[in-house]
C-alpha cells in the first residue's frame, strides 16, 4: 500500500486448514514482481482447526479475517473482498503458490481490456506423477475467451461489485457460475492468459478421496445446471446428461464382464478398450505423453460413475425439498 492509502492489487487469500501451505502461498506474493503496482494481502480463514491464522500473522499478511466459524469459499472470497482496497483482486487459495511475473501481466491485460472483468493463467500442479499429470489435462485452455475460472483468477473490483460478489446460495461451483452472470447479466468477458498464474497442490489422500471429490464434483454440476437451464447458455447442462449416460452404460457393461456369457464378455472387451484407445489417441494428439494419454483416458471414463452418482444425490435432495415443500405448502 502506497502513502495515499490507495491500493492497485488486493491479494485475497482463502483457507481451511492449510497451515501446510500457507506460508509458502503467502511468500510467493511478497515475492512477486510488483514494482509499478501497490498491493495489499488479505487472509481469510474457513474455521480451521489448525495454525493457519497464527502462519498468516506471522508471514506478514496485511489483514487476517475470519477463523471464528466455518465458511464456504463464496463466503470467505466475499468476506475478503469487502474488506479490500484494490482496483484489482487476485483470489487464491491457501494451497497455491503464485508466479512471480503474474499480477503484473494480469493487471497490464485487464487495464487495456475493457470488456474483461477477470482473467485468470496457467495452473501448474506440483505433483508431476503421471496421474496428476493426466488430471492437469482439464487445466489447459488456449488463450483467449473461456467461459469460466476457477478460484484463482484477477477481477476488476467495479465488475465484481457490479456482478454482486461471489453467489453464497450455491454449495459449491460459485466461480463458474458467477462467471455465467458475468457474461450472460453483464455481457462482459473472464479471459486465458498463456502464462503460469499458479502452482497448485490437489494432494489426493487416496482412491477413496479421488471417489469423494468426483461425487461432490457431480452435485455441483447438477445444481449449476438446474440455475442455467431456462436460458439460452445451459452451463454444464450437457456435461450432466453425459455423466448420467456414460455412468448407465459403464455399469452395465461392468454387469455384462461379472455376469455375461463369454462371447459377450469378450465382445464387452473389445468395445471398452477401443473407447479408451479412441480417447487415448485424442489425448496423444494434444502433445501429450503415452502413459498420462492412457491415465487421462481412464480417468474420465471411470470418473463418470461418481460423478453421476453425486449427481443422483443432488437430484434426490431437490426433489425430496420440492416434496416437503409442496406438502407444508398443502398443509398451510
């Protein structure tokens, strides 16, 4: 922050138990190449039941907020936000760790680009095992117009203040679907640069997180899709009919291996691994290596049975409220 108390980038940073990371988040900003811009750095924490807070004084954080009980990510982001001074906001989360050369190129974009009211770069995961790296695949867009961003991304404060901040009424996607309002209610632009914003750590735990993330994965996609379905720019609407599909058949063929007669079992075969291959040299095409083409390729078929099944959940509980909510409505 400058003498004048005025403020071009506010770094807002969101937590949950990420004393593992935070520092090294908190460092990478202080260490950023910022020498035309002034900044400040805002830590918001999520009721962790860790250091985190302690990690976020100590580091030189400007302003710690939060940790008094648990919030969502919209919430802390907003929570961040409302409490900060910048033209520009570049969101993180506690697990990133910031290039150096980012806000500056971020902010020399947003200020020549007038319909763009956020952007967001490259996410570089830090696990380069083949698995992460068949996962960092979804990660890559070209540079240019992108329909969404994720959470860490740079926002112009007067296009987020006009978006309204972050939707709290969601459990989760609030970045992709904030993006939808961007530019279907104020028919502005979220841009890709081709450049590293962030290195990110997904840290699996185990298959079973692996399972849990795609469930929650699945309810988010459903929601997001029920909000946008009675416009024009359904997001997600046909990811979900996929994920519902794709899950039907991958069941049934895993039916027909167990169960089936042993023609069908070899003519199941044939057909599941020329899905894959297909897919596996699309990957290939995409310059990327064989072992992380054939780990990307079963990971998004596989991926589609927790993903619908968190899908399924989200659809049983609308309904099930629709029901109690007809029924108090009769009762009344």
């Amino acid at each position: 922050m400058d003498k004048s108390g005025s403020v071009d980038i506010s770094f807002v940073i969101i937590g949950y138990n990420e004393g593992a990371h935070l520092e090294k988040c908190l460092t990478s900003i202080q260490s950023s190449s910022m020498e035309k811009s002034s900044s400040e750095i805002i830590y918001v924490d999520g009721g962790s039941q860790d250091n985190s807070i302690e990690i976020a004084q100590k580091a030189g954080a400007d302003r710690v907020l939060g940790g008094d009980k648990r919030r969502r990510a919209a919430e802390n982001r907003n929570l961040g936000f409302k409490n900060s001074k910048g033209r520009f906001v570049q969101f993180l989360d506690g697990d990133m760790v910031l290039d150096p050369d980012w806000p500056e190129q971020a902010v020399a974009f947003l200020t020549v680009t007038g319909n763009s009211a956020a952007v967001c770069g490259k996410i570089r995961e830090v696990n380069q095992s083949v698995f992460y790296q068949a996962l960092q695949i979804d990660w890559s867009e070209t540079e240019g117009e992108v329909a969404f961003c994720g959470g860490s991304a740079m926002w112009r404060r007067d296009m987020l203040e006009a978006a309204g901040g972050f939707p709290e009424t969601v459990a989760y996607g609030e970045e992709p679907f904030l993006c939808w309002r961007v530019r279907n209610e104020l028919g502005l632009k979220i841009n890709y640069l081709d450049c590293l914003m962030v290195d990110h750590n997904l840290d699996y735990s185990g298959f079973g997180d692996y399972c849990r993330r795609n469930v929650r994965c699945g309810k988010t996609y459903a929601e997001i899709a029920s909000l946008c379905y009675n416009t024009p720019d359904r997001l997600w609407f046909k990811m979900t009919i996929s994920n519902l599909v794709w899950a039907v058949v991958l069941v049934f063929a895993l039916i027909v291996l167990l169960v089936g007669t042993p023609y069908s079992k070899i003519c199941m075969t044939i057909l599941l691994l020329s899905i894959v291959l297909r897919k596996t040299i699309q990957t290939l095409n995409r310059k990327n290596k064989l072992p992380v083409s054939i780990c990307y390729s079963l990971h998004i078929y596989f991926s589609k049975i927790p993903l619908a099944w968190g899908e399924c959940l989200w659809f049983l509980h609308f309904f099930k409220k629709k029901l109690l909510g007809n029924r108090n409505g009769h009762s009344a």
